[in-house]
C-alpha cells in the first residue's frame, strides 16, 4: 500500500513540475505584448491597422475567440472574452516577417535555430520538436513554438496550440 501511494505521489509532482515549467510561457513577453494583456493595452502596444475576425463561440471552453490581424506589423493575436462583445483579453501571440519583436531571450524573426536552443535549451520538448521545422519550449498546451524556413525563425508563436 505504502508502496502505491508512494508511485502515486511521483507522478503527482512530475505531472505538476511539467504543469509549472508549462505554465511559465504564460509570462514571456513578446514584445510588449504578453497573454493576457486587455484590448485597451493592445491599442497602445500596436500601431499598425487591425482587422478583426469574426466572434466565435467555442464549445470546448465556452468563450468568445476572435482573431485581430495587425498585417503590416506581422502579428496576428487570438483574443477572447467570456461573453459577445465583452472586451476582450490577448490568449496567443503569433509573429511573422516584418514583425521586429523580439522574445524576453531576444529571439525574433529572423534568428536561427542554433540561437532558439541555445536561448530556451532547458525548456526544449524534444516530443513535439521536429529539427529543421518546429522547436517547442513548454508545451503546445502552452508554451513558445518556433518555426524554421532554411535554419531561422520564419514564426513564433505563445500560447497553447492544442487543447
């Protein structure tokens, strides 16, 4: 019995140690941009022109998710809100050419692949990496995914990526 409920413990503090180095991301600027930032901060962190697409609801979580696409800035935000309408709060981050933004690590658009894993080594899921293509620190629950065209970063996103 002991036994058991010594087994049952470890998996307990491994399963939250992931949850906690996870959860991190959660922090990381992009920028001056992070998640959670409200839409009245977003309006003065981005100056380029916003397109917003339209409210969805979705099912899984019962929220209102939009996109708002800052095109000549290379950023492309998921927002959501507990109700329609409701002002909204950034839940991911996603960064492309002509994006100059640079992560708390100083890794940006254009940066290499040796440069990410140096930057974020001890947060490297080697699971849901591929080499050349996807370098993942965290989780894709939620956490920095960075994306490779011939040996630099032609993305970056924060958040979670899969539910």
């Amino acid at each position: 019995m002991f036994k058991q409920i010594l087994a049952a413990i470890i998996v307990l503090a491994s399963a939250c140690s992931f949850a906690l180095s996870a959860d991190e991301f959660f922090e990381e600027p992009i920028g001056k941009l992070r998640l959670g930032l409200s839409e009245v901060e977003v309006k003065k962190a981005i100056a380029c022109a916003r397109k917003r697409g339209p409210e969805r609801l979705w099912g899984a979580d019962g929220a209102y998710h939009q996109k708002w696409v800052y095109a000549d800035c290379g950023i492309t935000l998921g927002m959501v809100s507990e109700k329609k309408g409701a002002p909204k709060e950034v839940e991911s981050i996603t960064v492309v050419s002509p994006s100059d933004l640079a992560t708390k690590s100083g890794i940006r658009i254009g940066s290499t692949e040796h440069e990410v894993r140096k930057a974020y080594a001890s947060h490297w899921n080697k699971e849901d990496s591929t080499p050349s293509k996807t370098f993942v620190a965290g989780s894709v629950y939620g956490g920095l995914m960075f994306d490779f065209e011939t040996g630099k970063v032609s993305r970056i996103f924060l958040g979670a990526a899969a539910e």
